[in-house]
C-alpha cells in the first residue's frame, strides 16, 4: 500500500482523536476556568481535579437516546450534527502543529480551511431549520446573518495576510517568522496595522464559531439552546465538539498566520510545544472573554462588523497594497 | 392591536415560558413575532396562582404571616412588614422602637440582598455569567445573618403583631458591619466591571424607554418607576415605621430606559446600607414585642390601608375586618403586577433580545404576581 | 390630607358620592372621624368621608354609583393620581357586591379610595381601563375573583386563574378545600 495513504489514514485517527480529546478538555478547561474566573473550585469530583469529568459526560452523552421530535426534517436533522463535526476534523488535515507534523501539506490549505469553514454554518441552519422549533429557526437565520457579516472581514484580513506572505502554504507561513520580531503580529514593514489585523481576525473568529459574546445563535436567554434546542445525546455531542474543533481551528489560524506558528520566539527550539502553548493560550483567552463579557445585541453584532471591522480590514488591505508597492 | 398586522402571514407566535430561562419562574409571554420584531406581547400569568386571597380568609391573622413571606421569595420581610403593619394599624397596636428598629434593619438587609439577585440573574439574562456568582457571594452573606435572627433564609416569618419574634445579638451586629465593609467593596467593583461594560452600555442605554405617564396610567412603582424620573418612594413619600428618623436619598433617574432601572436598583444598595448604618447606631434598647398586644387578634371592623416599599415597588394591603379572628377581605397589591402590565405597551416594536432585557429589568418575581 | 389641600378635587368628587340616610352598620361607613363638616342636611349625606389617615391608611373614601366609577376615575386621573389596585368585596347577607377602587398620588401623600356597590346576582360596573390602561389587569382579576363584569374592557378572559375556570373564589359561597 502506499505509504502517503498510510501517513494521511494514521494522521486522520490522531487528529480525530486530537480533536476529540480537545473538545472534550476545552470542556473540562472552561469550566475550571470560568469557576475560577467566577471564585468557585468547578469539576472536582471525578479524578484528580475532576479531570475524568469530560470521559464521564462523553459516556453519558454516548448512552443516552436520541430523541427525533414530532414534524423534524428526520434526513436534515440528523444531517446537521455531522456537518457540525466533519468540516472542523476536516480543517485540521492542513493545520501544521510542528515542521513535519501536518497531516497533508498542501498548497492551498489556507484556502482549504475557509472552504471547510462556511460549511459549518450551514450546519446550523440545516439543524435550526430541520428542529420544527422556533428557537431554533431564529438561532439559524441569526447565525447566517453573523456568519456572513464575519466572514468578509476575516477574509480581507486573510487576502491581506495572503499578499505579504505570497503564499498559501500554512507551512511556509510558519516559515516565514522565525523568530519574534519576524511574526507578523509584529511586521511593521509590512503594514504599520499588523496588530489590528491580528484583533480583527480574531474578533472575527469568535463571532464565526459563536462564542460569547457573539454567541446569538444559542443565546440562553432568548432561544433557550437556539439551533441545537432539539438536539439530545450525541447529536448535542457533535454540535458541541464541532463548536470546540472551530474555536480550535480559529486560534491555531490566528497563531499559524500571526504568532509564528511552531517557532520559538527566539529562534532556538522550535517545535509543536511552542505551538501548542500559543493555540492554549488564545484559546484561554477566549474562556476569559466568555466570562467576562455580557453578550451583545444582534444590532451591535452587525454595526461592529459592517461598520467597524469592514472599513478597518479594507483599509489595512489597501495600507498593505500600498506598501508592497513602495517597498 | 391593529388586526393586519396579527393577521399579517408574515408574523408568527413565539411562546416565551412557561419555562424559559428568561422568565425566571413560570410567566410565559405570547409574543407575535416579525422576524425577530416584536408586533405584539401578552404575558399569560397565573400558572403559580396560590389564592393567597382566599387563604387569608380561613387563617387567623397570626397564620396567615407566613403566606406573605411566600409571595415574594427575594424581599419576603417586605411583605411581612405590609401585613403587619397593616394589622397594627387596624388593631391600634404600637410597635416599641427597638422592634422597629429591627424591622428597617432586616427589611433594608432583605432589600439588598434582593437587588443583588436582580444583578446578578439581570446580567444573566444578558449573557453575563460571572456577575450572578459575585453577586450570590455577597447574597450568602446576608442570608446568613438574617438566619441567624430570623430563622430561615428565604421565606422569613420574622415580624409578629407588635414587634419582632426575636431580638438580634452582638454577633448579628458586628456579621452586619463587616458586611457593610465588603459590600462597600464589591459594589464599586461591580460597577467597574459591568455598569461600564460597553457592551452592557450598549444593551441598555435607550432600550425600553418608558415616559413617566405610562408609569402613572399603569400604577408601576419601585425602582420601575424611580427609573422614570418619578420621585416615589414609600418610605419617603408615605412614611411608615421609622424611616423618617434616618437620613436616606431616593435614587431618581429620568431617562426612564433599561440602564436607569438598572442604576435606580444599583444606588439602591448603597442608600439601604445607609439606612443600616443609620440604624445600627441609633438602635434603642427596650423590649422587641409591645407588651399590651392582644392574645387574639380581632380588628375592629372596617378597613384598613397599608402600603410599604418592597424592593419592586409598593406592596398594599387592604384589610376589610368584620371584627373576628379572620380576616373578612384581604386584598394583597403587589407591586410586580402592575409592573409587568405595562410590558405589552412598552416592548411593541422592540427585538426580541431588547424586549427580554426590559423584561428582566421589571424585575418581575413571578410568585408575587400569580399571588 | 396632611400637606395639600384637596378642596378642589373634593368639590368635584362630592357630586358623584351617593346620598346616604343613615349610617348603616356596615363597616367602611362606620368611621365617620371628620365628617361634620361635610353634611347641609344630616339624613341625607354624601357618601365622602375623610377618615383619620393614621387609623385607616387613606385619606378620602367615596362612596359612588356603578355609572359614576369613570367619572370619578377621569377626575382623579386628572389630579395626577394613579390607580394602585382594583379589588371586590363580597357582602352577601346585603346581596351586594363592593368594587374598591384604590388611588394613589405620587406627592404629596393622597390616597383615594372610590367604592361602590352592585347586585350580587347581577354585578355589572363599566369599565374603567379606558382611562387607566393599567386597570385591565386589576379588572380582569377582578373578575376572575368575584365574577364581576366589567363591561367595555376589552378583554375578560381569566387572568390568574386556569382559562376554563367556572368559578369565583373570592365569593364567600366558594368553599376553599383542605
């Protein structure tokens, strides 16, 4: 058998089990975070610390029924959930931990995990749609909305990102900052509003994955669950997973393009440590966020997008254009 | 309601509650829907409806005081003062100062700890988590004192006809200050951390705005009301047991939206530490139950008027006597009620998520409306 | 009324009060603290009175015509008052039926109770949400509690109680169970 075959099938189960274990320890980070954040202790019970807690909600979630509501889309319902999951593992096939370890180098990986990326909001709009639930409906129609309203100024900021770095390789991104004052959070040469470029494109990220506090789709107390109200047992699972893979394959973006991915910030030992210490530490950051802040309205979600973000991303494009031009 | 826009295809029905997370007990909301504006807005109440009326009229006096501290769970000592003060009234029973001393102390005690709930789930509502822990934190703590003297935690039966059941201690005194201290704290952090949070700001600033007369056409009060510039506090305005003694402002906002109700219940706090404060130093000595009160409690009959100011507005109670150890009529206006009746006016033509964060800044304890 | 006169709003409540003969032994007549001066002839008074507000918690009691409800509502509308609860009183040895209007004034302290009486076996008093839309609730519960009908509300189905609920639990020939 090929080989090549071999290497992407036994990356494929890693990073299945990767994102698996991911969502289901995000789950046990968010809680103890956010306990401490809210001066409680969180999980504590089952293991140390309580960290056998997400293995002990994955067997609950496992064995409990799927409950098929009365006048669901029963094709879509069910549809929804996978479509949740599929694209996020999906997206992870590019995402370069280290120098060797990516699953499938390819040109255009960048590219790729955009493609997978708008896939999952059409998760939530066949599973809202598909529930026969108000709530849900509306969860879907507003999580449209975001997700378009997010998407162009996350794009831009990529399009942007694409012309300093001329590639759409993630690996060579990687490559491209050695060191940290090559990261391109901090590439003044580039563009004198890098930094800006980095908070846009993460701003941008949380509301495409509706997290708090951009989370309108599952708005608690609005829609009660929004677009996975009707969802029980591993169709909830999926849902929640996938929503963990996406923050996870946000923030590794974020850290692939603007942090220097695997390199050392000094240049010295380079490797999948140094990527995975960033990944968690924007993604803790997100926990904090989620915290902290109230949710927005939907309103504001929009001015901020069409309004603010937009005009910033095209103007760093345009500032960007200009300077490759010049120098 | 015009009828083409109900009629409209376009709209539809969104039941909020019974059991909704916004609601925070058992309101549902018929909301017509279009998109996510609301057209029009019924609350559908009386799904904890207990006759408490009815329970009044086949209880002794003295039996029927726990009802009231069941109707609003988060200020019961509020409800307990109406009804007992309004029974004092008929009967022409004085309370020793130190018995109402006590009263201001626990009610103001009581007061706080139900804004502090109204923070907390309100921020909930919101899709802020973390406030509702500090805030229930700060709660536990008067929850403890108030056991200590009162018994219970939530559902005080603390007053009697005449004074109080149980006289406070060294302990309760001092648990009160060091209280006082970390609120005195906490509050300013609250404030740094969510009143100027400017997604919070932008959430509530101009939302729900509601003009003084549709205040005074739907008989709202309490904070509901102070939000819209109305001056009205029964502890000023009709002053009963001894607040007149203590020096105390009534927090007025006049933009009359979500963001002032919210202030009006945040400076709240501050004043009822005041008032403690107030209290606590001034606090005469003496008995806490009037010596001369009667065994058996038979107003005379007529009927009697008592208003007092619960944390969501002005409780009355209306006593009809006919002179036996039951009451003949008694009627209880809760305050929520008239409150919550102006929501259908008020939230025409909002968003949803707007209409739910006037909703909560009503601060509605569904108990207290079903009755 | 402590710190304002009320002549004016007084003088117009006087005409709608019902001429009363003799103080009956019911009860919301028999405090009678400060009526001397309200009498010209003395069988027949105007159901005003101005009880001691320290006694009894209000400041003036009007006793009204069911048709006279709205007037007296528009007149205290027209003062700033506002409208604090709706509520029924039943008095069956009499037959009668008692709708309590309390009113209530921001500043300076004024409450004001309106009442008047209806056939029991026939209860019908006009509404007055018209002029407090805060009223239809209080109207409604009213109803639900004493079968009262109001009529011209715009809305009488069952408020607190369940919506098929054929019964008046308020009326004192409902027996409440356990």
């Amino acid at each position: 058998m090929d080989s090549e075959l071999i290497r992407v099938i036994a990356f494929l189960v890693g990073i299945i089990a990767f994102a698996a274990l991911n969502a289901a320890y995000l789950v046990w980070l968010e809680r103890k975070g956010a306990a401490h954040i809210q001066r409680r202790i969180g999980p504590k019970e089952v293991g140390p610390f309580g960290l056998l807690q997400p293995m002990v909600d994955g067997i609950k979630l496992m064995t409990k029924q799927i409950l098929i509501p009365d006048g669901v889309d029963p094709v879509l319902f069910r549809l929804a959930p996978i479509l949740a999951m599929v694209p996020a593992i999906m997206s992870f096939v590019t995402i370069p931990f280290s120098e060797t370890l990516v699953a499938r180098n390819i040109n255009v990986g960048l590219l790729m995990i955009f493609a997978f990326a708008s896939v999952n909001v059409l998760a939530l709009l066949l599973g809202g749609w598909a529930s026969n639930n108000k709530y849900a409906v509306i969860s879907a129609a507003r999580a449209v909305s975001q997700n378009i309203a997010y998407e162009i100024p996350m794009l831009i900021t990529v399009i942007t990102m694409v012309m300093i770095t001329g590639t759409l390789n993630l690996n060579e991104i990687v490559a491209q900052q050695p060191n940290i004052s090559q990261w391109y959070i901090f590439r003044f040469s580039a563009s004198p509003l890098m930094p800006v470029a980095f908070l846009i494109f993460f701003i941008c990220s949380l509301a495409e994955t509706n997290r708090a506090p951009f989370d309108l789709g599952e708005a608690e107390s609005e829609l009660v669950a929004g677009f996975h109200t009707e969802y029980s047992s591993m169709g909830f699972g999926l849902f929640f997973m996938g929503e963990y893979a996406n923050i996870v394959i946000g923030c590794s973006l974020a850290v692939v393009l603007f942090l220097g991915g695997w390199q050392d910030p000094f240049g010295l030992y380079p490797g999948v440590w140094w990527f995975l210490l960033k990944l968690y530490l924007l993604i803790f950051t997100v926990i904090w966020i989620r915290w902290t802040f109230p949710r927005t309205q939907f309103y504001g979600l929009l001015n901020l997008s069409w309004k603010i973000l937009i005009p910033v991303s095209m103007f760093n494009l345009l500032l960007t254009a200009g300077f490759l031009k010049v120098f | 309601m015009d009828n083409a826009a109900t009629n409209n295809q376009e709209t539809f029905v969104l039941n909020v509650g019974p059991q909704h997370p916004a609601t925070h007990g058992v309101l549902r909301l018929k909301l017509t829907l279009d998109g996510e504006y609301v057209v029009r807005a019924e609350p559908v109440l009386g799904y904890i409806h207990r006759m408490h009326e009815k329970m009044g009229e086949n209880r002794t006096w003295a039996q029927f005081m726990p009802n009231t501290g069941r109707m609003d769970y988060l200020s019961a000592l509020s409800y307990n003062h109406g009804y007992a003060a309004a029974v004092e009234r008929a009967m022409g029973i004085t309370v020793p100062e130190r018995a109402e001393y006590l009263r201001v102390i626990t009610v103001e005690l009581n007061r706080i700890s139900s804004h502090l709930v109204w923070f907390g789930a309100y921020l909930l509502d919101l899709g802020g988590f973390t406030p509702l822990l500090y805030a229930f934190d700060d709660r536990e703590k008067i929850l403890n004192l108030l056991e200590s003297v009162t018994g219970s935690r939530l559902t005080y039966c603390y007053f009697r006809f005449g004074g109080v059941y149980n006289d406070i201690d060294e302990n309760f005194v001092d648990g009160v200050k060091e209280f006082i201290k970390t609120m005195r704290r906490s509050l300013p952090m609250y404030h740094n951390l969510v009143s100027k949070n400017i997604i919070l700001l932008k959430r509530l600033k101009d939302i729900g705005p509601i003009s003084r007369e549709t205040i005074r056409k739907y008989g709202a009060t309490g904070p509901v009301a102070r939000g819209s510039g109305v001056d009205y506090d029964v502890r000023k305005n009709e002053p009963y047991s001894v607040y007149p003694e203590f020096d105390f402002e009534v927090p007025v906002y006049h933009e009359g939206d979500s963001m002032a109700r919210y202030m009006v219940r945040m400076d709240e706090i501050e004043q009822s530490m005041r008032i403690i404060e107030q209290a606590l130093d001034k606090l005469p000595a003496g008995p806490v139950m009037a010596a001369k009160t009667p065994r058996i409690i038979k107003p005379p009959k007529g009927d009697y008027y008592q208003a007092v100011e619960a944390a969501r507005g002005s409780f009355g109670v209306r006593i009809v006597s006919d002179g036996t150890n039951t009451a003949y009529r008694l009627k209880l206006r809760s305050p929520s009620f008239s409150n919550l009746s102006l929501f259908s006016a008020v939230s025409e033509g909002m968003l949803l998520a707007d209409a739910l964060a006037l909703l909560g800044s009503l601060d509605l304890v569904i108990p207290e409306i079903d009755r | 009324m402590r710190n304002m006169d009320f002549t004016k709003l007084k003088e117009q409540l006087r005409p709608l009060a019902i001429l009363e003969d003799v103080v009956v032994g019911e009860p919301p007549e028999e405090d009678t603290g400060s009526e001397a001066r309200v009498a010209p002839e003395p069988e027949k008074l105007a159901a005003m009175h101005e009880p001691d507000y320290l006694a009894r918690g209000f400041n003036l009691d009007v006793r009204v015509e069911a048709g006279k409800v709205v007037e007296a509502a528009g007149i205290l509308d027209e003062h700033g008052f506002f409208l604090e609860a709706v509520t029924g009183v039943d008095w069956p040895q009499e037959g009668q039926l008692e709708v309590v209007y309390d009113y209530c004034l921001w500043q300076p302290q004024c409450r004001v109770v309106v009442r008047t009486r209806l056939d029991r076996q026939s209860p019908v008093v006009p509404t007055i949400s018209t002029i407090c839309p805060g009223a239809n609730w209080h109207e409604r519960e009213t109803h639900d509690f004493f079968g009262i009908e109001f009529s011209g509300h715009p809305d009488l189905r069952p408020l607190l109680l369940p919506d098929d609920a054929d019964f008046h639990p308020l009326l004192k020939d409902f027996k409440a169970h356990g």
